[in-house]
C-alpha cells in the first residue's frame, strides 16, 4: 500500500457537492482507502484570475493502484462529475479537478503525470489544506515539510475556511 496525498478543487456548479462526489467516488474504489480528509476553503483563484472562486480539500489515501492507474481514475471521476478539459488556457474552471501531490516519496516525471505535483509548493489553496491532513509530510523533492513550504510562500492567495464571511 502506498500513502498518496490528493488536492481537490471546483469552482463551477456546485462546488462543495462535487468535491464531495469526487471523495465519495474514490472511497469506492476496492483499491482506495481514505485516511483523512481537510476541512474546505475558499480560495482565489491561482493563475488566471478572471473566474469564480475555488473551493479546495486536501485527503491522504492508501492505495494499491500504481501511480498512472491512480491519474486513470481520478481523470475518470473528474469526467464524470462534468471535467471539460480546456485545451487552450491552463486553470480554467472547473467543475472538479483532483490532483496527486504526493505519492509515497516517489519521484514521478513522464508526460502525462509529474510527482510530486510540480507548483504545490507555490500554492496556499493546496498547502493550507494540507496543514491540516500532514503538516509534517516532507516533500520528496525540496525535503521541506508542508509548514516549511507554506512558510516560505511568496504573496499567498487568499484562502478562507469555507463558510465564514469573506472579505469584500
């Protein structure tokens, strides 16, 4: 069994029901065990900041499946909860997206799947998720904890503990 560690995100539709299905979906795998899960959060938007705000999760699962198996079905799930891939702009919304971060302390890096995940460590929508799944997790890469990264962060984007007052 491999300890993974996945970011969750959708801002289109109804965002906490389709982070909710993705969980659920991967629960129901024979081949996932979901360990922890975060609490949600408001986030802004990271890269192209002309859409809705997301809201993100971080979980820790076990899994038996080999890495591109688990890039398999998490594309699956996102497709099915309504995942348009936009060819022509990166981070566009989204219905859901569900990314690996990290995967065990391997280092990942072919075409279709780089762990672990490439800009998470220049994210507070994916790092203050995971403070609260495994704060002390070390990046295989940058062997930095997750409090160390999200220490380190360079002007963060805002991120609220879902369901209290944003500011205006």
């Amino acid at each position: 069994m491999s300890r993974v560690f996945l970011s969750l995100g959708s801002n289109l539709g109804d965002r906490l029901s389709n982070i909710q299905h993705a969980v659920s979906s991967l629960s129901m795998s024979k081949h996932i065990n979901v360990i922890k899960t975060s609490s949600f959060y408001e986030t802004e938007p990271w890269g192209n900041k002309n859409q809705p705000w997301f809201l993100n999760a971080a979980i820790a699962i076990d899994t038996d499946l080999t890495p591109q198996k688990l890039l398999e079905l998490c594309q699956n799930i996102e497709l099915q909860l309504g995942r348009v891939k936009n060819e022509t702009q990166r981070w566009a919304q989204r219905a859901i997206d569900i990314d690996i971060l990290i995967f065990d302390n391997k280092i990942i890096n072919e075409s279709n799947l780089i762990i672990p995940h490439p800009l998470m460590q220049k994210r507070a929508f994916v790092l203050v998720p995971m403070l609260e799944v495994k704060a002390d997790l070390v990046h295989p890469v940058l062997n930095k904890t997750i409090t160390e990264l999200y220490d380190e962060l360079q002007n963060p984007e805002d991120v609220f503990l879902y369901g209290t007052i944003l500011p205006r």
